[in-house]
C-alpha cells in the first residue's frame, strides 16, 4: 500500500535516508552528548504541528521524527552510555526489524508463517542449547522479559495447581519466592495473575545480594504451617542492580527436595552462558524448569527480543491453549504460536536475532561477551587507582562503587553530575539497607579502553564539583 503523501517520497527514498541517518549517528555518536538536549518546550511546539488533519510528506515527518529522536533521547546506542541493560544496536538488528515489518508475517499460526517460524525456532534452539536445557524444551519469543517471567509464574501455578486454568485458585493460597534483588516484574505479575504482591516473598539477599538458601527455608516452612502453598522459587541470574547471581544449585536441590518449579530470571545473567569464560559463574542454571532470557538485553539487537523457555511445556499448553471456531488447524508436526503463548497476533521478532546471531557467528558474539567483561574489569581497575571502592562481587560487565566519604545523598548527586555533564551516564543502586552505590554497566559491545577513562574521568569532575559544593 502507498499513501498519497507517501509518494513524496518513496519506500527506498526513505530508507536510504534512514540509512545514511545510520551511517552518520555511527560515525560521531561519541562526539554527541549522551543525554537528551532537546527542550520540553521545543518538543512541545514541534509535536503541535502535527494535528493529523492533513497528510504530511513521509520523507519531512521521517526527517523531522529523526531529528527528535537525535535530540530527545538518553542514548542507548552510545558507547558510553554505562546504564541499564539496553545495548547498542548493530546493523543485523536494525535490517532484521525493517525486512520484518515489509513482510510482516504473522506468526499466530505456523502454516501462517512457515519461513518465520522456522527462522525463530532454530533461533530459539541456539540459546536453548547453551542454556543446556533438552531438545524437549519449548521456547518462544516474548516482548521482553516481564512477559517471560509472567509465562513462568503461569506455568508454575498450573504445574503446582492442575485445575488453576479451568477454575482459577479458589481456596489454595499460593506464594512463591524472590530474592529482595529480584526484578520488581514480579510484584506486577503477582497483581496480574491474581495472587496479590503479598504472596511474592521477598527472602533476603546475603552481603553479595544473593538469595539466602536458610532464610528461604525458613519463610517456606513458616508458610507451610500457616495454610499458604508454596510452589515456585524465582532464581535470579545477574540481579538488576548489581549483577548478583543466586545460589543455583542450591535453589535447584531445595526445588526438589520441595517440589517446587524453579524458574531462572536470566533477563540479562544470560549473557554469561555466551563465554565460556563466564559460564561457570551461572553452572546450576541449567537445572531451572522455565529460563527467562532476553536478547535484547544480551545481544545489540532492538528492543523487543525476550525468550522464554521451558523444560516441559504441558502446564503453558494448559495456560494458553483454546478452540477457535475461525482459525484453521495446525499443520501436523508443527505448533501454533497462539496455543502455547500469551500473544495471539506475533509479530516476527527473531529475524533481528537470528540476522545478528548469522552476521556475528558463535566465536564472534564470544568475543563481543568477553570485551565487555574486559572492559568491566578495566573500569575496576581504573576506579580503584582513582580511588573508589568497588562494592559489588560480580564477573558479569556490571560494577558498582562509590566513593566512601560520600553519604547516600552525595552518592545520588554523583551519579546526577556525571548524568548532567552528558559526556557519559550512570545510575545509582539503592540497596535495601538504604546504601546507595554507583552503578556503571558495560552494555554497549563498543566501549572501548578511551571510553573506561572518559567514565572515569566525568566521575572524578562530579567528585570535585560535589565536594565543593560541600566545602
Ligand atoms: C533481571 C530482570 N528481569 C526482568 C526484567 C524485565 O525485562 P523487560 O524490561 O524486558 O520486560 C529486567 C529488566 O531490566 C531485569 O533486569
């Protein structure tokens, strides 16, 4: 379909400005500030202009709409963005969702999409197999990981409670654990499916914010014998915050032992099962019964690409399975998406994985994995000879750190400075003691040894600029 002010300027018009658009944000990202420079009332006024009444030339609204975008972003796709789990974004990833969108295949149904299906299911099958679960084991993609871990909380209800999809919980009272690091998707979850946020436990993190295995045992026996029904025990892989991972062998043998579903949030932990150099700090991630992982987070794909996986799909099937009066059967030997997932329209969201994944090859996004962890152990040691304390024990790419004479709220205003100056961007961790630390993740595959030093570098102007202020 074109529009009539599409003719304007055509598809490959367009594009090709999209894609010198590329070619030049690449070739001076670093020269750009890394936080937003476009004023609220600039943005307010420019957006005024469209009122939709009349249509527009696709090439100006695209021109313009870039120019926002440049200008209104905190920057992602720059190296020295040192933020939360949102990588650069890498060629392969960014064709994968332009050729995806031209097609748009809808993959509900397999026989709707056999190609795209096909292309998401060997996808899946690469990081299944890192994960070491068996050829068994279903996957799917999901919009990010809060879908991912409500797929696993609905899968371990209807494991633990067969007739929860038919006839919802009733009288049973189930809770399920999370350490007080866990991602805070699950209290939305426990609102959404039902349960309530009080029936996620929060179990309490030890001095390296990982799960305590006794004080689980603990909150599982008292909750025994007060009525309630435990059934799952969330282990997370690579907390938000600094990057812990739980005790996962631990937490497998105590899932056993209780007959409990072990789900592993590996939104971003996963990345560790891409080096062999990493891989032993998640060993025991395997053994989980549902794997949350997101490509978004691990890989410089656009958002968004999670993964769900499961070992034994009969409670998911239980969950989403449905008869339709209006759509065809599947076709014998293959599954349709809509049975099995949450979504029912699905859009082709692993062509950008799978382009990347083919463009960089196994030993190549090893690579890439293992520089970030490089560059994370520079940033350590550039830090220390600055004369901060690293705080957090981790051989994933995220270090936390702060500098000791600082109280919680200097801390804060650290991680401001270094935000306002816009030659770099960091966050703060609030632990649940109340500390505050610097956290600074090393997302972009990018980053390189000049980057570690402009980091630096910002952090020790906002040392200085703090410390006057409080002279
Ligand atoms: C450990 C963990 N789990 C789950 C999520 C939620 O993932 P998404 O933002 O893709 O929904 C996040 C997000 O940062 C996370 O860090």
């Amino acid at each position: 379909m074109t529009t009539a002010a599409g003719s304007a300027g055509t598809l490959e018009q367009v594009l090709a400005r999209i894609a010198r658009q590329w070619s030049r944000w690449n070739a001076s990202v670093r020269d750009h500030p890394v936080r937003p420079t476009l004023s609220e009332q600039e943005l307010t006024t420019r957006m005024a202009a469209y009122d939709f009444e009349r249509p527009r030339a696709l090439d100006e609204t695209v021109e313009d709409m870039a120019d926002l975008l440049e200008r209104g972003s905190l920057h992602a796709t720059h190296p020295r963005y040192f933020g939360l789990f949102v990588p650069g974004v890498c060629e392969a990833g960014v064709a994968g969702d332009a050729l995806a969108a031209i097609y748009n295949p809808q993959l509900a149904a397999w026989w709707h999409a056999p190609a795209a299906a096909q292309v998401e299911r060997q996808t899946l099958a690469f990081f299944r197999a890192r994960i070491g679960l068996p050829e068994s084991a279903f996957a799917c993609f999901t919009t990010g990981g809060s879908e991912a871990n409500l797929t696993a909380v609905l899968a371990a209800l209807t494991a633990r409670f067969p007739r929860h999809a038919e006839e919802g919980l009733s009288e049973a009272k189930p809770v399920f654990y999370a350490s007080d690091q866990a991602h805070d998707s699950f209290v939305k979850i426990a609102r959404t499916v039902g349960l309530g946020a009080r029936a996620m436990r929060r179990v309490r993190s030890d001095g390296q914010q990982r799960l305590d295995i006794e004080a689980l045992e603990h909150m599982i026996a008292a909750d025994r014998a007060n009525g309630k029904t435990p059934f799952l025990v969330v282990a997370t892989v690579g907390t938000t915050g600094t990057g812990a991972a739980d005790p996962l062998n631990g937490i497998a043998d105590l899932c056993r032992r209780e007959g409990l579903w072990m789900h592993a949030d590996a939104a971003w932990g996963g990345i560790a099962l891409l080096s062999a150099r990493l891989r032993p700090s998640v060993s025991g991630l395997e053994r989980a019964d549902s794997v949350t992982w997101d490509a978004h987070k691990t890989l410089p794909v656009p958002m968004g690409a999670g993964m769900f996986f499961v070992r034994d799909r009969r409670p998911t099937d239980a969950v989403f399975s449905v008869q339709t009066a209006y759509v065809p059967d599947a076709a014998p030997g293959t599954l349709d998406a809509y049975q099995h997932t949450i979504q029912w329209s699905r859009r082709f969201i692993g062509l950008k994985v799978f382009l990347t994944l083919a463009a960089l090859g196994r030993e190549g996004i090893e690579r890439m994995v293992d520089r970030q962890a490089a560059m994370a152990d520079l940033l350590r040691q550039a830090l220390v000879a600055a004369r901060w304390t690293i705080t957090n024990d981790t051989q994933l790419p995220v270090v936390c750190f702060v500098d000791e004479r600082a109280s919680s709220s200097q801390t804060s205003a650290l991680a401001r400075h270094v935000a306002e100056e816009g030659r770099a961007w960091i966050s703060e961790v609030r632990l649940p003691d109340e500390r505050r630390w610097l956290r600074a993740c090393i997302t972009h595959a990018d980053v390189d040894p000049p980057d570690v030093r402009a980091l630096v570098d910002a952090l020790d102007r906002a040392r200085v600029r703090s410390t006057s202020r409080r002279g």
